[in-house]
C-alpha cells in the first residue's frame, strides 16, 4: 500500500502487512468513523461542550495571520530574546514547529537568526534548576515573554510566569511590554490579566484542546518570532486536509492509517507504536505525536459509557540514535508494537558529502564520496526491511524536503489520522478526563 500525491509527503504501508480482508472486518466501522468525521467537520458532534474544530485551522483568515506577522515584526526590531511560557501542547507543539523549521543551533547561530531573537521555551515543568539557569543567560529588560494558557490556572506555566513578573518588576522593566499572552477570548484569569495591564493578546481558540492547537494562534505565534513561513505551514496543512477528505480508505492517507493501526491493534495485539523520525530536526514531532496519541486516545470509557480503556502506547524514538538503543527489542522482543518512520528525500544545501579519508581502512573507506543523507536513507530502509523480515509491522512517511509546507501536512496528517483512530475505537478524542484528575488531586495537596 503505497500512496503519492502530487507535492505532497510519500506513503508507503506495505510493511504492514494487512490484506484486504482485514479491512473487510471492519468495514461497517470504517463507514461510521467516516460518517462521524465528516459531521465533526460540520460542527454537529459536540466534545466537553464544545465542537471539536481543529480541522478549520488550515483556512485561517488572512487578517489573523497579518496580526500575527505585524507582531512578530515588532518582536524582531525591539527585544532580543523570547521566552515562551506553556506545557503539553502548547509547549510540545511550538517546540517542534522551532525545532523542525529554524536552525538547529538557532539561539548560538546569529548568521542564522538573521536579526530575529532568540528563542527559549519553559513553563513545561517545574524544575527550579532549570529555571533559575534559564534566568542567567536571559537580558530580562530585552526579553518578550509570552504566556500561553487557556484557564490562567495551569499551574507549572502560571507559576514560571509569577517568577518572570517579579524578575521583570525588580529589573524595572515595561510590565506591559514585555508581556504577550495567548488565552481565552473573554474569561479565565489570564484574561483579567490581560485587561488589567493592557498586554498584547492572542487567542487560544474553543473548540480545539492544546494538543490540537499548533496549527493555531498558539503554535504560529512562537513560529512568526523566528521567522517560520506562517502562511506556508498553513498551506501545506490545507492541502493535507484536501488529501483527508477522499470517502475511499485506500485514497486516503490519514484514514488508511488509523484503519491500519487501528486493525494491527485491535485484531493483532500491536498495542505499541513507536514513532521514529530520521532526522534530529524532527525529534520534537514524535514527542508532540506521543502527547497527541496517548491523551486523545487514552481513555477509561468509551462513547456508551461503556469501560474500555483504550488506546495504544506511544514510544518516541529517533533514527539512527536508537537503531542503536532499541532496535534489538524491536526486532527479537514481544512483538507487540508497530513502527512508523518519518524520513527526509532531499537535504537540499544542507546534504554533506563525507571525505575521503578513510581509504586506507577498508572496513570503513566505502563511505567516501557518499552523501550523509544516502547513508541515513539506506539506515532507515534496512531498518524496515530488517523489521519485515522478522515480521514486525512497520510502515513510513517522507517528506519531498524538510520546509514548513510539508511540515505542516505532516502535523496535521497526525491530527487527522487520531481523530479517525478515535472515531473507531468509539472513544471521545477532545476530552482528557485523567489529565483532569490529577489537576484536581495536586491543587488539593497544595492548597
């Protein structure tokens, strides 16, 4: 099952390994999650109260990402830093917009930020150490800081931000310069913030939970402040939603995914899934996928009310490191998980070819001449077919080039691909009631 679009990412699912009549078995589910998406797109099923609305996140209004522009530019020509305050996804998802589409020494490479500054992210934690070393290399008087948090009650980015409001009142800093937030519209207490020292604000919209949100005023925000094509990654997320909405699963690629690993966990006993990019600049992908994965997915009951607890177990990894770390137990452990790669075609200017210097060693010397990502590449592969051969399903995705138009799809293939994995597992995708329950157990402790 290979699918190609024409500019858009590569699919091939043939080391699954699933026959037609494996689909066969669910094709009756297969029809209702398609029937349930395409009403959740229409805004008719309802999510903790609210429509579950990320897929009209490709067709933002032009307006909105001007503004957007308007103030990273500001950004750029006044402040030489930017902290961003959040956690889960408005941490995860923001990181890896930077962490894909800058620089990877973007802070260290001035040449590379090209007079846009530099950028720092916390809150995702409550780490004093952490904090504190953060503190020591930040002008706090040239520093924007941005706070994300719909509520204003989150906890570990709310209490990183107290620590920055004192910092930034005994430097004698701007209060309300210096402060952008991203929150609810109209309620919540970052918004009463908001009001009262006159900050700049952006929205963190209803209807889509924070691990849906990079595609948002959340995740574009931080992306503008490095110089990240906003308007490109949107772009390429439109086309993927286009791609999405073919009714045939074996025409489209987010649905074709979900039933695969939906069948490989349900009827096979493939109840772990590793998520391994081949490409450092895409690590942070795989962690914002676990974070995607295990709260949408991950749920006690399903929509009956019936007890299911349900959901595969997401394990990040990254190609070549870990071919070096857990390939063993992939290959020759319980076979219980699949394997999806993610893999870059063309490096473009970036590509290195390797020296020769290793003539005299023949162990080593068939290297020289080669291009880095030829090695890479041939990793990837060997990893799959070795994979394959041991009959571990595995599949991959590869993007033409690593740009934020491809990005994008990428990101909201994953979106896509978890909302129909949920539509058939029967579970609500936008609520996280475990999250919840320790929210309320840790405010009991500390109050």
């Amino acid at each position: 099952m290979k699918l190609e679009f024409k500019d858009a990412l590569k699919f091939d699912f043939s080391n699954l390994s699933l026959k037609q009549q494996d689909f066969d078995l669910i094709k009756d589910k297969i029809k209702n999650a398609w029937k349930n998406i395409k009403e959740i797109r229409q805004g008719k099923i309802l999510a903790h109260g609210e429509p579950a609305l990320f897929m009209g996140l490709p067709y933002q209004d032009k307006e909105k990402i001007n503004k957007i522009n308007s103030w990273a530019k500001d950004v750029k020509e006044n402040y030489d830093t930017v902290v961003s305050l959040g956690i889960g996804g408005s941490y995860l998802g923001n990181k890896t917009l930077q962490d894909a589409l800058a620089h990877p020494y973007y802070n260290e490479c001035k040449e590379a930020r090209a007079g846009w500054p530099k950028i720092y992210f916390a809150g995702d934690n409550l780490d004093p150490y952490r904090l504190n070393a953060l503190l020591d290399i930040i002008d706090i008087k040239s520093t924007k800081f941005i706070i994300i948090s719909k509520s204003g009650g989150t906890v570990e980015p709310m209490s990183s931000f107290a620590v920055i409001l004192d910092r930034i009142k005994k430097a004698n800093g701007n209060i309300k310069k210096q402060i952008t937030a991203i929150t609810d519209e109209s309620k919540g207490l970052l918004r009463e913030m908001v009001n009262k020292y006159g900050w700049d604000s952006f929205i963190v919209p209803d209807g889509i939970g924070g691990r849906w949100t990079v595609l948002s005023e959340v995740g574009l925000v931080t992306a503008a402040a490095a110089g990240i094509n906003i308007e490109e990654l949107l772009l390429g997320a439109k086309k993927m939603d286009e791609l999405c909405q073919n009714e045939n699963v074996f025409k489209n690629p987010a649905f074709l995914y979900a039933a695969s690993v939906y069948i490989l966990y349900k009827n096979k006993n493939k109840n772990i899934t590793v998520i391994m990019p081949y490409s450092n600049s895409l690590k942070s992908v795989g962690d914002w996928y676990v974070q995607l994965l295990a709260e949408s997915l991950g749920k006690k009951i399903d929509k009956n009310n019936k007890v299911v607890n349900e959901g595969r177990t997401p394990i990040p990894a990254l190609g070549t490191t870990d071919m070096h770390a857990q390939t063993q137990q992939h290959i020759e452990g319980a076979n219980i998980r699949s394997l999806t790669f993610i893999g870059i075609e063309d490096f473009k200017e970036n590509d290195i070819i390797i020296p020769e210097v290793f003539n005299d060693y023949k162990g080593i010397a068939f290297i020289g001449k080669m291009k880095m990502s030829k090695i890479l590449s041939a990793a990837m592969l060997s990893n799959e077919m070795s994979l394959a051969e041991a009959g571990r399903p595995n599949c991959n995705i590869k993007l033409p080039e690593l740009n934020a138009f491809y990005l994008g799809q990428l990101l909201y293939f994953f979106e896509m691909a978890t909302a129909f994995e949920g539509e058939l597992l029967n579970v609500n995708s936008y609520d996280q009631p475990g999250v919840e329950a320790y929210k309320k157990i840790m405010k009991k402790i500390l109050l």
